[in-house]
C-alpha cells in the first residue's frame, strides 16, 4: 500500500495544505502519525476526493461526512446511494429555486432601468 504526504495530496488535488489540516480537524481525514509528519493512505487520498467533489456540488462538509461515513461495501452502499440521490434531489430544488430568485430580480432590474431611461427622457 502506498501512502502520500500532506504535500502530496495538496498538490495532486490542488488544494493548500491548510485546508487538508482543516479537514482532519473536522474528522473528514484520518492519517498516521510519525511524529510531525502525516501519512496518508490510498482511503484518506479517496476521501479527500469525495469532499471536494463534494463542495464542487454544493454540498456541506457535514453533509460529505454524513456521505462518507455511510460506506458500506458489504451492503452495496445501498443506504450511502440512496442518500446521496436524496442529497442531489434536495439540491437541485435549492438550485432551482435560487434561478426563479434570480430570475425574478432580473425583471425588477429591468424595470427599474426602463423607468430611469424613462425618467431621464423626460429632463432632455
């Protein structure tokens, strides 16, 4: 089995190393320990790719963790799959609600650029 340093991992994923510590402290990633230097293994570098992708989708670090922790090979993953759909559904509603937000203010901008041209029409 091969193992990565902290360097390693930013570096491949293209993330500073601060943020892999940060993720360790919030019990995302889990590496040995030779004194100073943290050892990871092929599980901590698959896991780092799950929370970025993670957060990619706009997901929650609590919400990856939650992700993560429902591995379970022996069953499939089969609760992990239906969660992560249950996930993706609630966030695509979230998306789909912030367009209609945005949507919406475009028209109020649009309104209230007409009624300035208007506006300033009317002063020539």
């Amino acid at each position: 089995m091969s193992t990565l340093s902290i360097s390693d991992l930013a570096r491949e994923f293209d993330v500073t190393t601060r943020a892999i510590r940060f993720y360790e402290e919030q019990g995302l990633l889990e590496p040995e320990r030779r004194g100073q230097e943290r050892i990871y293994t092929p599980k901590d570098r698959t896991t780092l790719k799950l929370i970025l992708r993670g957060k990619r989708i706009g997901f929650s670090l609590a919400e990856c963790k939650e992700l993560i922790e429902l591995y379970d090979p022996a069953s499939g993953n089969r609760k992990q799959l239906d969660t992560f759909l249950r996930k993706i559904a609630e966030r695509r509603a979230q998306l789909q609600q912030q367009l209609l937000d945005i949507q919406a203010m475009q028209l109020e901008l649009d309104t209230a650029e007409e009624r300035c041209h208007a506006a300033l029409a009317e002063t020539e």
